[in-house]
C-alpha cells in the first residue's frame, strides 16, 4: 500500500486569522509576565531580586517536566474534537483565573507587608499552576501548524499570521499598560487589572480559535491519522530519544534558544534600564516597548517577502545582525538621549521581528523529516519541546537578571515608594544585561543557523518521497 499523498487544500483567510487569534490572548498574557513580572516582584510586591529570580526559576523547571509531558499526551489524545482542540478549550478558563490572582499581593490591602518568605511561596505555588494550565493552551496551538498545512511557502505564510497576532498581542497589551498608568493612580492596582483584562481577553480569543479552525483541523487528522497508520506506536522516552537524534532539530533548538534568550533578556531588564539608566518614567517604558513591537510588527510582512526570495537562513542572519547594532548602542547611551533611545528600540524591533518569524517557520520542516524517517507523526513532542525552550530561555533570563541585580546591591521598594538611587555596580549590571550579553546569544544563533542544513531544496526533497514512499519500507539514513 503506497503512501497518501501530502494534502494541497489551502486554508482560508478566516483560518488563518483564527489560528492566528490564538496566538493574541496568550502573547498579552505573555508580554504581561516577561515585561513586567520580575518588575512587579521586586518593586511592587517588594520580594528581594534574588527570591524573585529563583520564583521564576522554580516555574521554568517544572516546564521542563510540563512542555513535552503536554506534548506528548496530546498527540495521543482522542476524542471527537481531535487530539489538541480540547486541551486549549478546557484550559483557557482556569488559565484566566490562575492568571489574574498572579497579579495580586496577599496582605497587600491591609496596609501590611507581608513577609518575604510568604510572597516567595505564594508567586512560587501561583508561577507553577499558571505555567501546567498555560502549557495545555500554548503547546497543543502551535503543534497545530504543520497539522493545518504542507506546503512549504503557506507553512511560513501561516507562521507568519501567528508571529503578527503574537506582536499585535504584545502591541495591544502595552497600549492597555499606557492607558491603565494614566488613567488609574493607585500603583497597587495597575498589574492587577492589566491581568484582569489580559484574561479576558485569552478567553475570548483561544474560543474564536477553536471554533475558527474545528473543521480543518479534524479533516487534516483523519488524513494524517490514515496516513501514519502503519507506524509502530512508541513510548513518550522512545520518542523522546528519537526527537533528540533529529540533527535539524537540534539546530533550530539552538537557533531559536538562542534568539529567545537574545528577546527575554531585553524585554526582562529593559523597565530597569529605561527608570534607572534613563531616569525616564515608568509610564515612558510601555512607549518603548511599543516602538518595538510596533517595528516587529510593520517589518514582519517585508520579512516573509524576503525569506520566499532569498531564504530562512539568510533573513535571519540579516535581521540578528540589525539587532546586534541595535543592543551595542543601548549599552553606551546616557540620560537625555531619549531620542537615540526610540531609534535604537526601532532597530531592535527588526530583529525581534525576525526571532519571532524564522525558527518558528523551521520547525515543521523539521516535523516532516522526522515523519520520514520514522513513519509518525510528533508534533506535540516536538512543540512541546519548543514552548519548553522558549519558556528556559525567559528563565534563564529573568535569573541571571535577578541573580546579577540582587549581587550588585539592587535597591527592591514597595508600590507607591519613590525611586530609589542605585549604586554603580546595580546600574553596570543592567547596562551589561540590556547590551552585551544580548548580543552574545544572537552571535552564537548566527553561527548556528550558518549549518542548518534544511534548505528549500532539501524540503521539497523530503515532501516528494513522503508522497512516494511505501509505508513499512526502508526508511532513509539520518
């Protein structure tokens, strides 16, 4: 019996814009917690910057069990809405609640602090539910691309719906930030609404994206399903092992943890950089996260252009080497240069736009080369790894700026207490946390995406022998 062939339906605009939609909710949700979290333990909540690292690090550590466990148990889901669509439904609501209560300090309203050791158990048990819930929304959504579509233009062109709800999500949340400092005084309450509202707004977006692509989704399944029927099933450590002898994907992990690093470092100290390296206002860091997501998201079109011209690797080389540019001025710029500061941010946010298009746009190459090696089909695996990735690469960040604040002296307050003056060892830390090392990791993604070896050519190799290929025959070598 001779392999289906790969499936051309196209998918419509309003698939396109529902699978996108998907991505809205959880980018402001997301955005909320990289811009602001590590800000908001340590100058709102008041826990010291070390404790409020390791908060962080506590959560991404459970992911690294979380992601692929999700993963996995969603490729083996069955049901009549499929093997993802029910993990994001059911989530969505508790995700909303858990997410909101992240946001509130106990004892806050009391007018007593409470203790550091009470706020560090509380953000440590509210990280680690946040992060089971979120992941069943996250993980079985992206493993949903290379599930929708096989073409390998579309594949980039859909990943570029996603990446564009992703930014807008980023976008709509700091236009939320900018209103809700202006227009409420009290600083206790500012997080609390931004979660309130993000929550609502994941709701009601994961909903649209349900139903948005319920139809295309069961149909490509059943195919897929059809498809893969003849492959021996295999254990979540079998798999597991699998995926990590897949070389391609060992360089897009390394591409993409790279990039990701590069994006949460930036985003984590960038509030620290802007209220004590600038002396700006808190309410002038949301305007600046808006000139990057902003430049992100105008650019991203320009990027799928390029990429269908000259190729993923090498819209990826030209946008990290942008961005790279863009994080050595940060490092040298000084108070009063708050013009300079917005040209930079505009720069940063071309390459940030690529970080989000590109190793994204990768990984379903990569999912279609482990189908024909293997016979099976992994995406949950796979994915999972991935949100699991970029999930160590905000944890990463948000310790090492935590560690690297609480050694050089970093001065914590309490909402509603003026700036403090940070010694010179604490402003050091944030310039090299906001320049140097950024531009490490983008270095070190160039050099890995310089021998990733899935090119055009190469996919459209692998997409004609998946098409010809007798299932149960030999199977090619890695």
């Amino acid at each position: 019996m001779s392999g289906a062939p790969l499936d051309t339906h196209r998918l419509t605009r309003a698939e396109k814009l529902a699978y996108g939609a998907g991505e809205f909710g959880p980018a402001m949700a997301g955005n909320l917690v990289i811009f602001y979290l590590l800000y908001f333990l340590t100058s709102v909540a008041g826990l010291p910057a070390a404790l409020a690292g390791v908060v962080l690090l506590i959560g991404r550590v459970w992911d690294a069990v979380n992601d692929p466990l999700i993963g996995w148990l969603s490729d083996h889901t069955r049901s009549k809405w499929g093997r993802r669509l029910p993990w994001m439904l059911y989530s969505v609501l508790p995700c909303a609640v858990v997410f909101t209560l992240h946001w509130w300090v106990p004892g806050a309203g009391d007018g007593v602090p409470p203790g550091k050791w009470t706020l560090f158990w509380y953000f440590v048990a509210m990280t680690f539910v946040y992060n089971a819930v979120s992941s069943a929304i996250t993980v079985p959504h992206t493993a949903l691309m290379p599930e929708l579509t096989e073409d390998y233009e579309e594949r980039t062109n859909l990943v570029s719906f996603r990446s564009a709800f992703s930014i807008l999500g980023g976008i709509g949340f700091n236009i939320l930030a900018v209103l809700v400092f202006s227009w409420v005084q009290d600083t206790r309450h500012h997080y609390l609404i931004l979660g309130g509202v993000c929550s609502l707004v994941l709701v009601v977006t994961v909903v649209w994206c349900v139903f948005g692509i319920k139809k295309t989704v069961l149909r490509r399944e059943a195919l897929l399903a059809d498809r893969t029927a003849a492959a021996p099933s295999l254990g979540m450590g079998a798999q597991i092992r699998i995926v990590f002898t897949n070389r391609p994907f060992l360089f897009v992990c390394a591409i993409f943890l790279c990039s990701w690093l590069a994006v949460q470092l930036t985003a984590n100290i960038l509030i620290y950089y802007v209220v004590n390296c600038m002396r700006l206002p808190e309410s002038t860091f949301s305007i600046v996260a808006l000139a990057v997501m902003g430049t992100a998201f105008a650019v991203l079109p320009g990027w799928v252009w390029l990429s269908h011209r000259i190729g993923k690797k090498r819209v990826y080389a030209a946008g990290m080497a942008v961005w790279i540019v863009a994080q050595g001025g940060l490092l040298t710029l000084q108070p009063g240069q708050t013009v300079f500061l917005y040209v930079l941010a505009v720069a940063a946010g071309f390459g940030v736009s690529v970080a989000y298009l590109i190793p994204w746009s990768m990984l379903p190459d990569v999912i279609e080369y482990d189908e024909l090696l293997t016979g099976q089909r992994r995406e949950g695996v796979y994915y999972g790894f991935m949100v699991l990735l970029q999930k160590l690469g905000l944890a990463l960040a948000v310790f090492l700026v935590g560690q690297a604040l609480g050694a050089a002296g970093f001065v914590s307050r309490l909402a509603g207490e003026p700036v403090p003056e940070q010694p010179e060892a604490a402003l050091a830390a944030i310039r090299f946390a906001m320049g140097p090392l950024p531009g490490i990791a983008l270095i070190l993604g160039l050099v890995c995406v310089y021998f990733y070896p899935i090119t055009k050519d190469r996919y459209a190799e692998i997409v004609r022998q998946l098409a010809g290929r007798k299932l149960g025959g030999n199977l090619p070598n890695r």
